[in-house]
C-alpha cells in the first residue's frame, strides 16, 4: 500500500476506535431526522404540479447561470422570494452550503475580522476559511462575550479600518435555540459591522406565511437593515438549493465575484419551478406551522416528565442529550430497528453526542408518543447493559 492509503486507513481506524464512523444508509422508519418540516417534499400537489412540468423543461441546466443555465423560472422566483421575504434583491444557487461558503468568501478577505457564533455551520466556518479572513469565535449565543470582542478589537483597530463582520444561524440545527436579534441588532448599530443571518432551518417553520425567525422577533424595518440573509430550499421548501437575500449592488456584486457560482452548473430548472409553486403552498400553511409548533411542545414536555435531558431548545428541532458516543449509537440503532428514524449526531458535528429529533408535518401525537416509549424502554436496556458490565468487571 502507498504511504496515502496507509494514511487514510490509519485515520479511519482511528475514526472508528472513537465511535465516530459513519456510513451512507438508506432510510427506513417514521422519519424523526430530516429537515423536511412541512413535509412539502412529497406533498400530493407539489407532486401533481411536478407532473406537469415533466414535458417542458430539461434535465438539466447545462451550463454555469452566467452561461446558458440561466432561465426565466429562476429570474422570477428570485424576485418572488425577495419580495416575500422584503429584501431588495435575492441570488439562487446551487444549495445552502454553497450560498454560505460563497458568500463569506465574496465579502471578507485576510484583512477583515469575522466574528462567528462557536456553533455556526460548517457552510459558515469553511466559507470564513477560504477567505482568509481573521476569525474570531463567541460562545454559543452569548452576545455580550460577543460585545467584548467587538471592543477588543476597536482597541486594535480604532479607526475601524478593517471590515467587521457578524454571522448567525437564526436557528441552529443542533441545538434549536436562538440569538436575541434585537441585542443583535443594537450591537450592529454601535460597533458597524456587516451583518449575515442564516434562516436555513426557520423558513417555512417561523413568522407569518413562514417568512422566518427574522419576521417573529424583529419589525421589518429592523430585518433590512441586515446586510446579508442566507436562505435553503433544501429544508422546509423539500427541494435543493440556496438564497441569499441582499441588496441590489450586493446582488451584482455576488454574480461578479462569487466563485462557487460563477464556476458551477446552475440548479435544476424544474427546481426554480417547483421553488414558485411551494413558495405560494408554504406562505399558506399557518395552521400547520400551529401544529407543528404544539406537537414540538408536548414532545419536549413529554420527554423531560421522562427524565430526559435535553437542550435549551426553543424549537421544533429537540436535540436529546447522551453521555457518550457508544450511549448515542445505541439509541440510534435500537430506535432504527422498532421503526423510529432519529440519528445520532457525533462530534465533530456537534462537542457533545445526541440525538437530534426534528419534527415535520406529517407527524401525530401517537408517533411522538410512540417514540417517547421507545427512548424510556432503549435506556432500561442500556443501563441494564451497564449493569451488567459492572457486575462482571
Ligand atoms: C444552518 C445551515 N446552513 C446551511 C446549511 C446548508 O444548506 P444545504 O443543505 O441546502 O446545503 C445547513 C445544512 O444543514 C445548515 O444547517
């Protein structure tokens, strides 16, 4: 073997030693993990729509949107969506990630100051990486640790010189809390800096019409002055793909520099169909977003009454703390064969193992219930299996 393979197979021993490999399965079991909240991913008329297109449009897009991929059904959403969401401007690309990553790596630069939640996406991280820029983590949600680093640095660079720039989740994947926007928004107007807001995982399922956490906590003349929002199709809407919402100039400004853009095929156009479609399905879905949000609640109560520790969660992403890597494969495993999808989610996606269940649509009380019976009867198991290691050391 070549000194690369024998590298690679010594970090994935390693890997494995850790309790944190992981493989491609497909699904099975009533679904407790996606992100797909409305369940609009096979929703009976977005289907019955699909249908329709099915003879119109092409496989693919065939070349990059500034090349010959660019079509009118992704002109029209996009100004359908930054209308629905009162920016001036949106851009749509290939997924969330690339929006992230290609966004920070358009604005910073090595000269620029990056300030990012510690709990921030990958997406984010990456993009702040690529861009050289100086990074500088706060602790999760804490925005006067964020403050102080603001004030750190107007001690390095008095005359503010450098570009500062902000970057949140609205809603963190992992842990289903969120930032206070208006102390957000009061540190922006003191400190200056360019502010990014990642509403991957609250559109569709927060606000009015489900326009995002943006619109619950904050008036709509506070949300524009957000320099940046970051948007996906690929959670809520069911489909595959990113928007950041800006102003005009940032928009030409994206379309002239962004890499991950420029240089890559442009989505499906049935995507930028089907995104019109669920974006009119989604801003009607009210009482669903109701329900989800009262199903949420009992599950979280239901799940402390328990015993159950789980994180501060606001949301109806519950992230089920456990003590270890082994404790979480466990739970994982057993739910998976009594026919529950939840995962387990391992560092270095997250410090601590858990389980995150994330509820969606088409769920009931009786499947949330069933769950909480499962999670009781998988810990009796594993502290029996405790147990019984003890006794035999
Ligand atoms: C907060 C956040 N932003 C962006 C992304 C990336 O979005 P996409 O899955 O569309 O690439 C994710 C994906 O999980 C995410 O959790």
């Amino acid at each position: 073997m070549s000194l690369h393979w024998e590298e690679i197979q010594t970090k994935l021993e390693s890997i494995k030693e850790k309790q944190l490999f992981r493989e491609t399965k497909t699904y099975q079991g009533i679904d407790f993990c996606s992100n797909d909240y409305l369940g609009l991913s096979s929703n009976p008329r977005m289907l019955e729509y699909y249908q329709t297109l099915q003879d119109e449009y092409p496989f693919g897009s065939t070349a990059s949107r500034l090349v010959r991929g660019n079509f009118d059904s992704m002109d029209l959403f996009e100004k359908e969506f930054a209308s629905f969401v009162e920016g001036e401007a949106a851009l749509l690309v290939s997924t969330g990630f690339v929006a992230n990553f290609g966004l920070i790596d358009s604005i910073a630069a090595p000269d620029c100051y990056v300030f990012t939640d510690r709990l921030n996406h990958a997406s984010i991280l990456d993009g702040i990486r690529i861009s050289g820029a100086k990074k500088k983590y706060y602790n999760h949600l804490d925005l006067e640790h964020l403050k102080s680093l603001l004030q750190k640095t107007d001690l390095e660079d008095p005359s503010r010189k450098h570009k500062r720039i902000v970057v949140t989740e609205s809603l963190f994947s992992m842990d289903g809390d969120s930032p206070n926007f208006k102390t957000l928004l009061q540190l922006k107007e003191e400190f200056g800096f360019v502010l990014v807001v990642d509403e991957a995982h609250a559109i569709g399922v927060y606000g009015k019409e489900g326009k995002g956490i943006l619109f619950r906590d904050l008036p709509t003349e506070s949300i524009k002055s957000i320099d940046y929002r970051v948007y996906t199709l690929g959670k809520s809407f069911g489909l595959e793909g990113g928007v950041i919402v800006t102003k005009k100039i940032g928009r030409d400004h994206l379309v002239n520099v962004m890499r991950s853009f420029i240089f890559s095929t442009a989505p499906l156009p049935i995507i930028s169909k089907l995104a019109i479609f669920g974006l009119n399905l989604l801003r009607s879905m009210d009482e669903v977003r109701v329900n989800l949000h009262s199903l949420a609640y009992h599950l979280k109560q239901s799940l402390l009454d328990s015993g159950f520790v789980i994180t501060n969660t606001e949301s109806h992403i519950i992230p089920l703390l456990l003590n270890s890597e082994k404790e979480a494969l466990f739970y994982g495993k057993r739910l998976q064969e009594i026919g529950l999808d939840v995962r387990a989610i391992r560092p270095p996606t997250v410090p601590t193992p858990r389980l995150r269940i994330s509820l969606n649509a088409k769920l009931s009380h009786e499947d949330t219930n069933s769950l909480v019976s499962a999670l009781v009867k998988i810990r009796k198991e594993w502290n029996d299996q405790l147990n019984n290691s003890t006794n035999h050391e």
